[in-house]
C-alpha cells in the first residue's frame, strides 16, 4: 500500500501523523526522508503529540539520538544520521538497541544508514509543493529481502 497525503497547513499535521501510525499499526520503524528544512522534525513532532509524549521533541542532529516519554510510559528513539560520517559511528551508539527493541524509532536521514535499516519499516518521503508552498507526505511500508 502507498499514499500520499497534501498537507497545505501546519494545523493539518495532527492528522497527517494519525493517518500515519493508524495506517501501519504493527510497524515501530520510520523512516522520514526528504530534503533539509522540508519538515521532518515538524512532522515527527505531531506524530510523537499523537503518540502523547510529554518530553520537549527537539531534532537530534548533535545528539543523534532522543528519546522521549509518552504518558503510557512507553520510550520513542528519534535519530538524525545527518552528521554520521561513517557506519562505525552508528555502529558505536548502539542502533540495534534502537531498530530491534520494539518501541517506536523515528529515523532522519536514513539514507546514511540504508543498509542497516531492519527488513520491516515505513517509508514517509516529504516533498514540497513550489507553487503553493504545501508537502506532499508518501508513505508505504517497506519491506527488504
């Protein structure tokens, strides 16, 4: 299954990560492509609304890895590989805790780390819209072989 969902507003973020989580219930992995500044962060943080955390979402680019609370006191990992030079600095935080732990991992940038991603995952590609200044939000579930 593959979708893509315009959103012309911020206000219609909320609805974009509900669509998103509800779509794919039995996927924890996701992974957010698209170019700098086109909103990933912004987007992650309504799905993590969504998913009621309480901790402050901030990009993890420095950091590379966040990890926040919900109210379930449940864990989500948000990654930015954005600054990762090479697999050996992945590989060093320990991202197989991460991927493989069962718990919501929110990946910016994974186009660093393709080859590590885990079999099963969901693709969300954001684009743009030049002439009305909207995204485009395609999404399908991904599966490797």
């Amino acid at each position: 299954m593959s979708e893509t969902i315009v959103c012309r507003k911020k206000s219609e973020l909320a609805k974009v990560a509900q669509t998103l989580i509800s779509t794919y219930p039995d996927h924890r992995i996701f992974a957010f492509y698209g170019l700098m500044g086109v909103g990933k962060t912004t987007l992650i943080k309504a799905i993590c609304t969504y998913l009621n955390v309480f901790d402050i979402v901030t990009s993890p680019t420095f950091s590379i890895v966040n990890e926040y609370h919900t109210t379930d006191e449940e864990i989500i990992y948000h990654l930015d590989f954005y600054r990762v030079k090479s697999l050996d600095e992945v590989m060093d935080i320990g991202y197989e805790e991460y991927f493989f732990n069962g718990s919501y991992c929110f990946i910016e940038w994974p186009e660093v780390i393709k080859q590590l991603l885990p079999n099963k995952y969901v693709y969300v590609l954001i684009n743009e819209n030049p002439s009305d200044n909207s995204r485009l939000v395609h999404h399908k579930a991904f599966r490797s072989l």
